[in-house]
C-alpha cells in the first residue's frame, strides 16, 4: 500500500501482454538468431561457401538493428510498465536479486557491444577471431537470459526460499531448469524462423533452398521437444498452480492451442521444407513466423496466468499487494489504509465515488470496469447490491486464481455500489438456468470438476432444495446468504432437481 495505481482503461494486462510478448519475442530472438548466425558462418568457412557468408553478413547488420534498437527498447519499456503497473513486485525482485540483476547488466553491456563489433567486422579481421566474438555474443545474450529467466521462475515456484530466505534458494528454484529449457528452444525455432522469412527474399535460389533446409531443422526439432519440455514445467509447478489449471477451461484451451501451433510448426517444417526445401515462399515464411510468435504468445500469457493469485508466489498478490500487509487491511479497512486516495474521501457519503477509488486499488490491476480485460460491468449487470458485495468479500472463493478481497465489509459495499452504477439495470433473470448462472455458475459447476452441486441436491425434491438455498449460509458460512427473490429460489430449486445426470 505503499505506491499509487496507474490505472489503463482497458486494463493494465493487456499493456504487460502487449510489451512483455514483443520484448521476450525479441529477447529469445537474440538469443536464437546469434546462435544460428555464428553456426552458419561456422559452416560456411568450413565448406567454403561465399555465397552464404555474402547472405549473413548483410543478415548480421539487420539482426544487430534489430537486437540493439527494438530489443532494448522493448527491455526500456517492460521496466517502464511493470514498474508502474506493479510497483510492490518490482521493487520486491529488485530488492531480492540486486546482485543477479547487476551481473545480468554486464551481460546485457557484453551483449550489446559484442553485436556492434561482429556486425561491423565482417572481412575485416581473421575468421576465427571473428566467429570468436559472435560467440561471446551468443554467451552473453544467453547468460542474461538465464539471469532473467531465474527471476521469473522464482515468481511462480520460489521452493525453499519461502523457509530460509536465501538468494541461492530463491534463484535456483524447482522451476528454473525446465522454464530454461522452454526458452531454449523458442530461442532456436525463433532463429530459424528468422532465417526462413529472411531467405525468402533472395533471388539465389540455391542460396534459398539451403538455407530453408538447414533452418528448418532449428524450427521442426524444437517444436517437438517443446511438449516434453512443457509437461517437465507443469511437473515443477506448486500444487496450488497445477489445480488453477484443472478448474479453468479458458487455460486449458490456450495449452491446446499451444500444442496446435506447435504441431503445426513441426509439420511444415518437417514435411514441407527440410524434404522439399524449394517449397519455401514468403507466404509460407510469414506464416510460419506469425505462428511462432503466437507461440511465445500463449506461453507467456499462460506462465503469467499460473501465477495468479499472486505476483511473486507467496509474497505480493496479483492485486500488487503485499502479502504481509493483508492483516492490517483487514483489521482497518482498505479505505482507512490505502495512503494515495483523493484528499477527504473517508468523509465523502457517495458511495459511488468512494467505491471508484476503492476499485482502482483493489480490483483494477486485474480487471476494467465496463470494456477491455476481466471487464466487470457486464458480468454483474442484473445483480443486487447486497449479493455482489457480499460476492466481493469472498472473491478468493469465486476463482482460484483471484486473491482474496483485501478489505472490510463497508469497502465491499462501496465497490459494490460503484460496480452496480457502472452496469446499469438489467431485468430480473427468468428460468432457472439464468437464476443459476447469475447466483450459483459463479462459483459452483453442475456436476463438474470445480464444487460440484448436484452431488450434495441428488434425490431431493423441489422444495427441499428451496428450503436448503433459503438457509444456504447456514449450511456453508463460506457462502453468501441467499438476497434473491422467492421466484427466483424456486425456478433455481426446479431447474436443479430436474438436472439429474448433467455433466458440468
């Protein structure tokens, strides 16, 4: 509660996304497409091919421009973003890994002045001193990366960190290696996919169909060691995590189209161009590319996804506030505690303007208001302000994966109020498949995975279900107690007696 909220219309995600998937794309690039630049010159000087180091060395120039202006930039920028988006969990890492973050600069510093020198001195200093600096390239972009990927794995598995606190514990967590190995190979396929979309403009077609052929190995071999490489990482996640995945089908559905991608990327670059590499256009080079890149994509956004509800497991929750600081919130209140409200708002009696300021500090990190990511509005049109409140109290029952509220009860009702004004009226749900989806479909499924009603209603009838739903706090103090109308309690009552044998 230390920070104020920077709060993005359509959601401050959608901004993390957005920088954080180009700079990674471009960061494992760099690595990639080092990689790939100093073994092909490395085999173009064995086999004496001039024809190939006349194509890298005008490719190593682009990829130095690439690398030294949109790569740092994007780098500029994550730090930009997070630092204002989350700033509780940036200084949390910086102030834990101060020293891993000082040897990933001099890395970085390596890295950059190693490019400037291997792009600038081709023919101009013996071949071997040459791929020995494109070498040192490749090692230092490697190694910050490795720097880095530490640190974020230590946000989603911190392991024994959590009982002794060391900075050896936190960097070499359960999730460092096989996130290392994830990286490692989108580093390659992204190097040969570069490579791909650049040969696809040469007008030498023998040049064309060598390249294609050797860099699509660097696509086909990686996409398939991806899925063992996946499964490893989802071994090394905490429990917690693994269970997040199993109660939500829109996660699910990003791994499945994953492995599509994936799949796909084998497929083309096994069947299509390591055997017929004069097949290669720059259709199918973009393509391909465009596929790649959603790959990192959906990695990403998935990685970020298992964290919740947290920042930095165990320590800031996906709300930027700090673990440590929920009992005092809870005691007085987030109105009370949080420090950069607009001046007299404990004295304001609308409850509409208090609860907008309460939302920007607990709900906005994660959630819009009306349009863009997790937009409220529309999900809680038609309810009552008492039921949304008390919804709102118990938001770490809703979904795994949401922190839990960090405030009292009155905070609840003023965000309540801000959320009930912001959607508008709606009528009153009709039938009992809407009453369940506006009261129950929230937190519980029919017969599925993720609290499963039907189990505990099976053989009773109509009226006994009202009367259980009438009582329901009374039954589970978790749950909210039932604010709807007696119509709507009883068309609930009759569509659950009637769904005997439903699935979800």
């Amino acid at each position: 509660m230390n920070y104020p909220v920077w709060s993005v219309p359509f959601g401050s995600q959608w901004l993390i996304i957005v920088v954080g998937v180009i700079h990674v794309f471009l960061a494992q690039f760099a690595v990639g497409g080092g990689f790939l630049l100093v073994a092909a010159e490395s085999w173009a000087h064995r086999h004496e091919d001039q024809a190939l180091l006349d194509w890298l060395k005008r490719q190593a120039s682009v990829f130095a421009f690439i690398t030294l202006v949109f790569g740092a930039t994007t780098g500029v920028g994550i730090w930009f973003t997070i630092g204002l988006i989350s700033p509780q969990a940036t200084s949390d890492l910086i102030h834990l890994f101060v020293w891993v973050w000082a040897i990933e600069w001099v890395f970085f510093v390596v890295e950059l002045l190693s490019v400037i020198v291997y792009a600038r001195t081709w023919g101009a200093l013996p071949r071997r001193t040459h791929r020995i600096i494109g070498w040192i390239y490749f090692g230092s972009a490697f190694l910050s990366m490795v720097a880095i990927n530490g640190i974020l794995a230590f946000q989603l598995a911190p392991g024994a960190w959590s009982e002794n606190h060391s900075l050896t514990s936190a960097f070499f967590n359960p999730n460092l290696l096989p996130s290392l190995a994830v990286r490692c190979l989108l580093c390659l396929m992204l190097g040969g996919l570069w490579a791909l979309i650049s040969v696809s403009f040469s007008r030498d077609r023998i040049l064309r169909g060598e390249v294609a052929r050797f860099a699509s190995g660097w696509v086909w071999i990686p996409a398939l060691l991806m899925g063992p490489a996946c499964f490893w990482f989802a071994q090394t996640l905490p429990r917690a995590n693994r269970k997040l995945w199993d109660f939500t089908p829109s996660m699910q559905n990003q791994t499945w189209t994953l492995a599509a991608c994936l799949g796909f990327l084998a497929f083309l670059g096994f069947a299509v161009l390591w055997f017929r590499p004069k097949n290669l256009s720059k259709g199918l080079a973009l393509l391909m590319l465009l596929v790649g890149f959603a790959a990192v994509g959906l990695f990403e956004w998935q990685r970020e996804q298992l964290r919740n509800p947290y920042l930095v497991t165990g320590r800031v929750y996906s709300n930027g506030i700090s673990v440590e600081d929920y009992p005092l919130l809870k005691e007085r209140g987030l109105l009370a505690s949080a420090r950069w409200l607009p001046p007299r708002l404990e004295e304001a009696k609308d409850a509409v303007a208090v609860g907008k300021e309460l939302f920007r500090v607990a709900c906005s990190s994660c959630h819009a208001v009306r349009r863009g990511l997790n937009a409220l509005a529309p999900a809680v049109r038609g309810m009552d302000q008492p039921y949304l409140a008390a919804l709102i109290l118990r938001t770490d029952l809703i979904w795994p994966g949401m922190p839990p509220f960090p405030g009292k009860a009155p905070d609840a009702r003023a965000i309540a109020a801000y959320l009930a004004a912001r959607a508008g009226q709606a009528p009153a749900p009709t039938g009992g498949a809407a009453v369940w989806r506006m009261r129950c479909g929230l937190c519980h499924t029919l017969n599925g995975p993720f609290r499963p009603v039907l189990p505990t209603v099976k053989g009773m009838g109509p009226k006994d279900i009202a009367d259980l739903i009438a009582s329901i706090e009374v039954m589970n103090s978790a749950m909210p107690p039932w604010s709807g109308t007696d119509a709507e309690r009883e068309s609930l009552a009759n569509y659950l007696a009637a769904q005997e044998g439903a699935k979800r």
